[in-house]
C-alpha cells in the first residue's frame, strides 16, 4: 500500500517515544527493594508488622481437606509452569484468533508477565527473607519470602488480561469479566499464606511489583493507542495531542430504521496519505457532528484495516471513517460490508475512485462535511478470488494483466509526488506486453475463448479525469461489468483511445432504472457483448464471473497488487456496503466549489436499499 515506508517510519518514532518508559522498569525493582530493606530491617519488630505473624498461624492451626484443595489449585495456577503456561496459550490465542494478528496485546502481556519475574528475582537477590514458623505445604523454593512470586505473576498475567478486556471490548460483560480475572490475584495471596508460605506483607508486596509492572507496560504498549489528538502518532500511526475537543450535541441523528444512532466512530487512517493536519480537521468534523467517542487506528502493510475489524467485533460503532486511498476504503469495506455499520469516506489516496464514482467532493474535509450531513446508502460491493488469492471484496475494481502490472511496477515515490500520473508513467513500460489467452464464463454459461492485453471487471466505471472505462457500471445495479481491452497495433490503440476519449466529451451513460432489462445489455443496448473500437475493447455483464488464464497473470484489487495467479472468480453482493453520503448513489449534484460545504444546499435524508 502506498506510504508504508512513512507507516514505518513513523511506527518506529512511536515505538522509540514509548521505550523511554522502560527505565521506570529500573525505578520500579529500586522501589522494591528499598521496601524490601524497610519490611525487614526497619519495620520488623514494630506494629503492624508484629501482628502479621499471627494470620499464618491461625491458618495453619485451622486448616481443612477442602481449604487445602482449593489453596493447592490456586497456587499452581500461579506457580512458574501454569503461568507460563496460560500466557503461552494466551499470547498464541492474540496472535492467531482474531482476523488480524494483535501485535501489541500480545507483547503487552507477554513482556508484562517476564519483566514482572524480572523485577522479583532481582529483589530477591538483595532482599532475603524468612518464609513464617509454620508448617509449610509446599517446598520452599531458594528464592526468599518478599515479595510473593506467585501474587505478582498472578496480577501480570490476570490482571493483564482484565486490563485487555476493558480496553480493547465493549459490552457489559467485559465488567464482570474483568472483575472475575481481578479477583484471582488476591485469593492466590490469600492462598499463599494459608498454606505457610509468605507473610501478608509479602503478598502486599507481589501486589505492589505485579501492578506497577502493569502500569510501566501499559505505558510503553497500550497507552496513547486509543485516542487521536493531531500532533503526534502512535505506534500504530494515529496523532497524539493538540485536536479541538468539541462537546456532544445534544441531538442524536437518527439511523434509517427509526433508532437514535450512538456517538462511537471508529478512524481507519492511512497514515502518509492523511497528514496530521487533515486528521486534525476529521477529528474537529466529526465532533461537530456528535461523534464525540472517536477510535482512531491506522494502516500498515500487515493491517490495511488498522485494527477496526477488532472494534466492530466488540460492537456499539456508529459509524467508521476511511481517512485514505481506494486499498484503505476497500479494507474497511472488507470489514464493515453486510454489518449495517455505514462507511464515510476522506478521500485522500492517490486515485479515490471511489469517492470520484459517488460524485463527492475533491476535498477530503468538505467530502467528510457533506457525507455527514447527508443519509446512508446501500451499494453494492464485490467478491473476488482466485489460486493463491484469498476472498476478498471489493468496492471499485479488479482485474489482471496490463492494468495491473502497471499498479504492481508503479514507484511509491513518484505516486508520493505525482499523484495517480505515476500510473501512466508504469503503463508506458507494458504497452508492449504479450496478450493473454483466457476464457471467461458469465453466470455459469459457457466458456468464452479470448486474447486480451487487459481484463477488468468493476463494481463502478469511471476513472480519473472523467474516462468511463465501463460505462454502464453502477454502484447499485446489482450486477458486475467486465471489459476486455485488446488493441493491436497502433491503429488499435488509436481506435481504443478515441472511444474512449468521445465518452468524455458525451458525458457517463445514462444509469440503468430499477427492474429495465437494459440494465443487463452492453454499452450498446444490445443482447450480449459489446465489441466497440474496432474489437479494442468488448464488454460483458454478469453477477458472476470466472475468468481463467493460460499462464500466471499480475492482477489487482481496487488498486492493490496482489500475487500472480491464473483464475480470478467474483460476484457480487447487492446492496451491502452501507454508505454515508451527501445523496443517493446516481443523483444528480450541484457544482462543488473549493472548501464550500453543502449545508444550505439540501436536508439530510436517508433511503433504504
């Protein structure tokens, strides 16, 4: 995806901000052991201290069958193997469960649980303390009494998973989840003392070294991730500090199914694509209008959906904002496409074809401005995939061959400083690639043999400057449009430039109205394909199409490359990408002057599709 190189670069300055943190780690064991040396060498002998003796002795003169059971099981649940164990399958499950991997959960609580034993050892070394005179039910390992291992590791690992699942879910069952994982920490110190193993001050202190651990790696993994002030990022791209904090308004819009919508957003930015100064702009836009809880989360090469399939997965999300090109669009499309969560779009990418289809404004901030002030949409969203290639949907286009070479080979840097010109700079070096032999099947039909230079089936057919490559696409017809461009020669290329060309100057083909059968013929009107350009370019429509190459072909989604391959199957799901829009997809739409917002030109309204 383009700016992954401004993605890392800026995940790494985060990732160095936060390790700043990491020598409270050192302040942290220091504090231990100077209330080591006061436990032992200070308060010992003088009250409270002197009474504490007495709560071991109590247990072990009352000890029973079952207080035995139930202390023995929370001590291996505590002990080196079970917590070891459990974080393993913890760490593991983080990693591999979810859609996307969750990196910096699993580091969090993982490095929470070792600097945890970390800090005890260390403590131990210097703070040497007698275990109570009393009959002891486990082997006393070499290490001493204070602090309790077994308390602090228990608050490392449970404590770090309650501290997950309030942070990172939503719902009331998170409370009662956390309050259970909180509650184990202080019934394996209690069980430590009943079985003669530590003091009560010991347990205090495995408290104390468990939670201070917590709040040191909260602070160099998890803080900062949440929230999106401007003028920082975190490591995961999204700006810290220096945003307009803008009050909830009073009202609530209302969803198209008569419900008050919440306030929750979540902000899929791309972080080269969207500077801080227009995430600062989004972020005042949005709590102008409401959206007062925002969850900012940014694009990276492993997760061009930041992490918002996690958060529509935990619920309550109102509304989710792509802050990119058409690959961050269509990651959140990916996500959000048949959950009913309507998708608004900050046009800021190279192409935003997209954007351009739905006829929004060319300014990212004012594109924001008008979709929230406008309803939510059905469109349609397509379906791909092949050999090596997963499903995935699918907003604009795929297709194979020389379009999508010409994504693959484009230089970042110029697309950075040229803009969607790069592309035709790539184009220039395929123009004398080799035709592809494949056949094609429309809706099960037969096989239709082809040579082609280019396949691209599309959900919309318009790019940029106004060039209608498919002109009867749209994003609400319920069908997918394919083309297929072979010129030969120059006179063919001439021939298909041309036609192409007049269809800008003539203006898009009319839109197909709901139930007209000509919504399924070709760009001519005619039953079957249309074969246009002197056979230059030939045009299907279908809701499924198959298409299959004689040998591996680059191909691409919504302008991503992906991996070469020799089948491409899509479809297309009907209405399923719910979109926040100035007006319905196909209406027509007042001039768009610079930075001007649409307020006074018309009312919000919604429609069900």
């Amino acid at each position: 995806m383009t700016g992954n190189k401004g993605s890392m670069t800026t995940e790494n300055g985060g990732a160095a901000r936060r390790l700043r943190h990491v020598w409270l780690v050192a302040a942290q064991a220091a504090l231990m052991i100077l209330l080591g040396f006061f436990v032992t060498r200070v308060a010992d002998g003088h009250w409270p201290l002197t009474l504490e003796d007495r709560l071991p002795r109590a247990f072990a003169e009352h000890r029973s069958p079952l207080g035995n059971g139930l202390s023995a099981g929370l001590s291996l649940m505590a002990s080196t193997q079970g917590i070891v164990v459990v974080t393993l399958v913890c760490v593991a499950a983080l990693l591999v469960l979810p859609r996307a991997p969750r990196w910096t959960e699993a580091g969090f609580l993982g490095a929470s649980v070792a600097v945890q034993s970390a800090v005890f050892l260390l403590v131990t070394i210097f703070v040497e303390r007698p275990r109570p005179d009393v009959p002891q039910l486990d082997g006393a390992p070499p290490t001493s009494s204070f602090p309790s291992g077994h308390t602090g590791a228990s608050v490392a690992l449970y404590g770090g998973l309650a501290t997950l699942v309030l942070s990172r879910t939503r719902g009331p069952w998170r409370y009662l989840t956390a309050g259970v994982l909180l509650l184990v920490p202080p019934a394996v110190g209690l069980s430590r003392v009943y079985r003669g193993m530590h003091h009560p001050s010991d347990v205090a202190g495995g408290l104390l070294n468990g939670g201070a651990t917590l709040l040191v790696m909260g602070l160099v993994f998890l803080y900062g991730r949440d929230r999106d002030p401007a003028s920082e990022r975190t490591p995961y791209g999204v700006p810290r500090g220096g945003a307009e904090e803008v009050p909830a308004q009073p009202g609530r819009p209302a969803r198209t199914d008569g419900r008050p919508t919440g306030h929750r957003v979540v902000v899929v930015r791309h972080p080269h694509n969207c500077p801080d100064e227009l995430a600062a702009q989004v972020r005042t836009r949005l709590g102008r209008h409401g959206f007062t809880d925002q969850r900012w989360t940014s694009t990276t090469a492993e997760r061009p959906g930041g992490s918002l399939a996690e958060e529509c997965a935990a619920g309550d999300v109102d509304l989710v904002v792509a802050c990119g090109g058409d690959g961050t669009v269509r990651a959140c499309a990916d996500v959000v496409a048949g959950t009913g969560i309507p998708l608004a779009l900050v046009p800021c990418g190279t192409g935003n074809l997209l954007a351009r289809n739905l006829d929004l404004p060319a300014d990212p901030a004012t594109a924001l401005e008008e979709a929230l002030e406008g309803g939510d949409f059905g469109i349609d969203v397509g379906r791909v995939e092949g050999d090596g290639l997963p499903p995935t949907r699918f907003a604009v286009m795929t297709g194979a061959g020389f379009d999508a070479a010409m994504v693959r080979d484009a230089s970042p840097a110029l697309k950075a400083r040229l803009g969607w010109v790069a592309y035709t700079l790539s184009a220039a070096r395929h123009l004398r690639d080799p035709r592809m032999r494949l056949n094609i099947r429309l809706d099960g039909g037969r096989r239709i043999r082809r040579r082609a230079r280019m396949v691209v089936i599309g959900n919309v057919g318009t790019l940029q400057g106004g060039l209608e490559l498919l002109p009867r696409a749209r994003p609400d017809s319920g069908r997918l449009e394919i083309v297929l461009f072979d010129p030969r020669g120059a006179a063919g290329w001439l021939a298909a430039a041309t036609h192409l060309a007049a269809r800008v100057v003539r203006g898009p083909a009319p839109a197909p109205t709901p139930g007209d059968p000509d919504g399924a013929k070709g760009v001519n009107g005619a039953n079957g394909p249309d074969v246009v350009a002197g056979g230059s370019l030939e045009y299907f429509s279908a809701t499924r199409i198959e298409v299959r190459f004689a040998r591996a072909q680059a191909r691409e989604v919504d302008g991503d490359s992906m991996s070469e391959g020799t089948l491409l199957t899509a479809g297309i799901e009907p209405g399923a990408l719910r979109m926040r829009l100035p007006r319905a997809p196909g209406a027509a739409a007042l001039p768009h002057a610079p930075g001007h917002s649409s307020q006074t030109r018309h009312t919000p309204h919604t429609a069900h599709h």
